[in-house]
C-alpha cells in the first residue's frame, strides 16, 4: 500500500481523536496529546513540560519505509533522538502497532492496539448514527450489497434479474443522490466566491455562473432592429441565429433584444483519489480488524440488507398480478 493512502488514514483516525485523549510514548513513556493535525504535520505537546513539537510528515513516511524494510516490524530502539513520539502516534493507525515487549513497531493485518492511556479508545466506526430520512443512504446500502453478490466485471454474463436489480437501485441511488447534491449546492452557494475553490476531504468546489438569454417581445426586437437600420424581413419570426447575424453588423448590444438571466450554480472542481482511497482502505481496515461480536452485528445487519433487497426489487409479472 502507498503511504499516501496510509497517511491520510492516519489523519482521519487523529481528526477523530478526542481532545482529551492521551497517547504515550513506548521508550521513555512520555505522555502527550495531539494538539493540532495538518496535510504535512501533525503537533504534539507534552504534558510535563508543555513543549509543543510539530511531528512531519515526511518523518512518518520513513518510519513507514523502514517497517516495510524490515519485514514488518522495526525496532524502536533504532529510532533517532526525539522521534520517539512517531511509533506512537502511528500505532493509531489500524494496520500498525507497537509492542513495548518486543520494544518494536509492525504492521499487521490482525485487529491491533494503541499507544492511547488506558481508558482512551480510538472512536469506533460503530459510533456513527444512520440518518433520518435520507433515501440514498438506503439504496447506496442495497446497491453496495448487490455489487458484493455479483460479478459486474462482465454484464452480459449477469441474469436478467440480476441486471434489472442492478439497474433499478443505480436508478434509485442516482435520482436520490442528485436530489441531495441540489440540496447541498443550495446551501453551498451562499457560502462560496467566485474564483475561490473550496476545498475538502475528497476535492473542491468552486462557484461559477451561467447566462441564459431569451428573446423579447417579437414587436419589440422587431421595432429595435428596424430602428437600427435592420429590415425587417431580414429576421422576421425573429429567429435567434439571424438576431445574432444581425446584432454582429450593427452597434445594438445582446440585452438590446435579449432577456439575460444569470444564475448561479456549483460545479465539481476536482476529485482527489488518493483520499477516497485511503478512505475505503481504511474502512476495509477497520472491518478486518472488528471484533467477533461487531462481526456477528455486522453479519445480521448484511441478511437483514438482503430481505430488503428481495422486497424492493422483486416482482411480479402481469400474468400473476391479473385476477
């Protein structure tokens, strides 16, 4: 895996620390908090003695290489002056922990610990809270599901069932989700500038306006364009290729014969991959990493997604629905 992903894994588990959450270092046993998370940095400071140190991004990239050097587990005691702060902070990470027996870091693919004080947890993906009312959160479920159960590598090897299952929840999700995207934009655009994109965890957005132009009065454009030296007949039924013909040979402006309505809108910008793949690793990550009952709660949740399947999207035939 990249570091890029991992890193920005890493900042998603730190944006979700809690602000009194305690982290101890695994060599001198140094307690200290995460005081502020960056793109390229992350600031610690010390309990005992305040001291606030900026721990780098590129820091971690070489702790990160060094574990992967060393199959897996890289011993602390390796670490230069001061960089005893890293391990720690990156055993919040899913994949990787520290061992202070071992007195190494590894990365595993097994459900790992933290370098929280005890009592401190790392917010569980199980604390979220599904929401009220919002129909693509349902269909997004139900299609992820159906894509799970089948093979949509090749479609023409799909059942016709299938296929309509398929088309009937991507139809769903992509009515429901344009809904939602207006309804975001709506609140988006009292909050945007223009040429100032915004950004976010998975891209940016920005401002922009579109003009939409339709013609006067047909006696009216009539009456404007004779009075500038056009006849008539030149653009009777007052067509809008010949309007702009004739505008193109005279000193008249579009708004002389044109309603011009401008609008605001938000328009995608750009997508950052990185990040939403490191954000679907990392829920990967913590699924492979749950624990035997959240397992058994997350199995129940999945038949329970399958009655709710066979019930939206099955049919009947008009054979069996007449009599």
């Amino acid at each position: 895996m990249p570091f890029s992903v991992s890193w920005h894994t890493l900042l998603e588990e730190l944006d979700e620390l809690p602000d009194d959450a305690e982290l101890v270092t695994p060599l001198s046993h140094d307690t200290f908090r995460v005081t502020d998370v960056q793109e390229h940095r992350v600031v610690v400071t010390f309990d005992d003695t305040g001291e606030r140190r900026p721990l780098q991004r590129d820091q971690f990239e070489t702790l990160h290489r060094r574990i992967q050097d060393s199959n897996g587990a890289f011993e602390l005691d390796r670490l230069p002056p001061d960089a005893d702060p890293y391990p720690a902070v990156l055993s919040l990470h899913p994949r990787f922990e520290v061992d202070e027996e071992q007195g190494s870091i590894a990365e595993t693919e097994a459900e790992t610990g933290t370098q929280l004080l005890s009592g401190e947890s790392a917010p569980a993906e199980s604390d979220r809270v599904e929401p009220d009312e919002i129909d693509v959160y349902s269909d997004a479920l139900l299609l992820i599901d159906a894509l799970e159960r089948q093979d949509v590598s090749d479609l023409t090897a799909l059942e016709t069932e299938a296929l309509v299952n398929l088309y009937t929840l991507c139809s769903d999700v992509q009515r429901n989700a344009d809904e939602l995207r207006q309804d975001i934009a709506d609140v988006l655009l009292d909050r945007l500038h223009h040429d100032q994109p915004v950004h976010g965890q998975y891209g940016s957005v920005q401002r922009t306006s579109r003009r939409n132009r339709s013609l006067k009065d047909e006696e009216d454009v009539l009456a404007t364009l004779e009075g500038a030296g056009i006849d008539r007949e030149r653009v009777m039924s007052v067509d809008s290729k010949k309007v702009n013909e004739a505008l193109e040979v005279t000193e008249l402006s579009e708004t002389d014969v044109y309603e011009v309505d401008e609008s605001e809108y938000v328009r995608k910008a750009e997508v950052d991959e990185d990040v939403k793949e490191s954000r679907l690793q990392g829920l990967k990550d913590r699924l492979a990493a749950s624990s035997d009952a959240e397992s058994d709660e997350l199995r129940q949740e999945i038949e329970a997604l399958e009655e709710r399947i066979d019930d939206l999207t099955s049919f009947s035939t008009g054979t069996q629905m007449q009599g």
